[in-house]
C-alpha cells in the first residue's frame, strides 16, 4: 500500500482530521486557546499520526495542499467556538518549512482569515525554531508580512536549535514555546530547570510571551508558576482532542 499516492486522495476523501489540545493561562487557570495537530483517518490502518505521513508530504510537497486544509478548517473551528461564547480563544497551526519558504504562504492566510472572519490576532502560527534559522533573512521578511497582518508569530520548540540572542530579538515574534524535552526533571534540581528559569528571564525581557509544552505533572506545573511561565500545554491538562471534547473542556475549566 503506497501511502503517498493515498496522501493524494485524503483530502478529497475527507480523510484528515484535526486534533486540538488546550493551551491553558497559568493566571487564570482557563483554556485560551488551542494547537490544531492533523490526523488521517486512512481506510485500511486507522488514525495515523503526524509523524508517519508529514514527513511524505513534506518530500512530494503535497503539504502545501495539506497546510492550506489545515488552516482553513482551524480557522472555521476557531470562530465557531468564538460564535457560541468563547470570543477571545486563539488558535494555534503549524507551519513546516516547506509551507513557510513558498511564496503563496501570506496570500493563503490572509484568505483563510477573510473567508472564515476570524479576528487575525486569534490566529497564531507555530515555527520551529531550526526551520526559521534555515534562511533567517528570509523568514524575518516573511513574518514581517505575516506580522502586518495581525497574525501572531509563535517560536515552537524552543531551545533545540541554535538561534543567537541577536537573531531572536530580529524576528518579530510573539510567544516561545519551550520545548517539551524540557519538562522532565523540571522542579527537581537539574539542568532543565536552570534552562526553562532563563528561557522565561529570556523571554520577559524581550517582551514576549512564554508557554512550556508537555507539562504532565502537578510538579511541574507548580515550577512553571513560580517561574513566572504565561502560558503551558500538556498531558496534565489534555491530550490532542477531538473538536468537540474540546468544547467541552472549555466549558468545563471556565
Ligand atoms: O500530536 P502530534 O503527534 O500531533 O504532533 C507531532 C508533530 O507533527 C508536531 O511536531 C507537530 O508540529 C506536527 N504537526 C501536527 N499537525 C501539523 C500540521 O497541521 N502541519 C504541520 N506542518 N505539522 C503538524
Ligand atoms: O512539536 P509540537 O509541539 O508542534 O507537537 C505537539 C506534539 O507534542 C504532539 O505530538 C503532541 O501529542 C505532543 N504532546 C503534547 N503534550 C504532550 C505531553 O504532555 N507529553 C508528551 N510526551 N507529548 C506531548
Ligand atoms: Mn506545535
Ligand atoms: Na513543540
């Protein structure tokens, strides 16, 4: 069974699907916002993960048509939520560096943001950040343009690739998404809390705002707190859920 010819018909098939796992405020203790995270529905082996079929997608360069999907259909979710009394949650979408280096990438957002009438600063978009120290001259152009717009830039897995302090305060960023290797041993005395403690000194004083990813214990949490962390996602809060779980988790916590 070829899954890239497969990958070809998905779409049409209807059969990815989005996931969304919160993004929870630390003050506040609310769900803010959520990450879309895709999964196929493929016909013959069940829900497939990102990370058996992305990387294809990336090589055929069928992720384009994948990305603009994505986008689309968080976009739609995200205002839906808004529309029945969650106005300011955000939503979250990951751009890998197939999607960022084209030259369509802004005009596929600004249309999404105009078909669906989500507010621009409720759409937020994930780069990792080794893909925007590819070619970080042309990424500082692209989010300049992204930035016009209203979009929000987030740093995702912050703190595995090797961006200089200069470069960092060059990008017009948002939001640092620590990395989730981070999490372990975080609280206990070790190496991973001393980074995470200046990760957060980091990004204060910059001015941007923080988030930690896969928190999965009240320890951690309780680290993060006092760190002054803004924001955190993790098992301890949720896994990647369906839309509708979503809802009600938002509900729930309010
Ligand atoms: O839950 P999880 O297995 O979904 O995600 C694994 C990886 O796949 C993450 O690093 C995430 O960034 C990536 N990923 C998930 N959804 C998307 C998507 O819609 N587009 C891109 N480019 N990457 C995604
Ligand atoms: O790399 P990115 O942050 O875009 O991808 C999110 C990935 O992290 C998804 O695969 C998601 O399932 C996973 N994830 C989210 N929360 C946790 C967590 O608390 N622990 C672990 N181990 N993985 C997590
Ligand atoms: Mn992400
Ligand atoms: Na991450």
């Amino acid at each position: 069974m070829d899954l890239e010819l497969s990958l070809r018909r998905a779409i049409d098939n209807k059969e990815l699907v989005l996931h969304y796992q919160p993004v929870i405020d630390l003050g506040s203790h609310e769900i803010i916002g959520a990450e879309a995270l895709v999964r196929w529905n493929h016909p013959e082996f069940g829900l497939l993960m990102p990370d058996k079929f992305i990387p294809i997608a990336d090589e055929t360069g069928f992720i384009i048509e994948i990305g603009k999907w994505v986008l689309y259909e968080a976009c739609k979710q995200a205002k839906a939520w808004q529309e029945i009394g969650h106005e300011s949650i955000f939503i979250a979408v990951n751009i890998s560096a197939i999607e960022l280096d084209q030259s369509q990438l802004i005009n596929h957002v600004a249309g999404v943001l105009h078909t669906t009438e989500l507010n621009p600063n409720r759409l937020e978009l994930e780069i990792t950040e080794s893909v925007l120290m590819q070619d970080a001259e042309a990424s500082i152009r692209t989010l300049h343009e992204l930035k016009q717009m209203g979009v929000r830039i987030a740093v995702d897995d912050f703190g595995t690739g090797y961006s200089s302090l200069s470069y960092l305060r060059r990008f017009p960023i948002d939001i640092i998404k620590i990395d989730r290797s981070f999490a372990k041993d975080m609280g206990s005395d070790s190496d991973n809390s001393a980074i995470v403690t200046a990760i957060i000194a980091l990004a204060k004083s910059l001015d941007l705002t923080v988030e930690a990813g896969g928190v999965e214990t009240q320890a951690q949490l309780d680290f993060l707190h006092k760190a002054g962390c803004h924001h955190a996602q993790g098992y301890l809060f949720s896994h990647p859920v369906t839309a509708d779980k979503l809802f009600a988790l938002i509900e729930q916590r309010k």
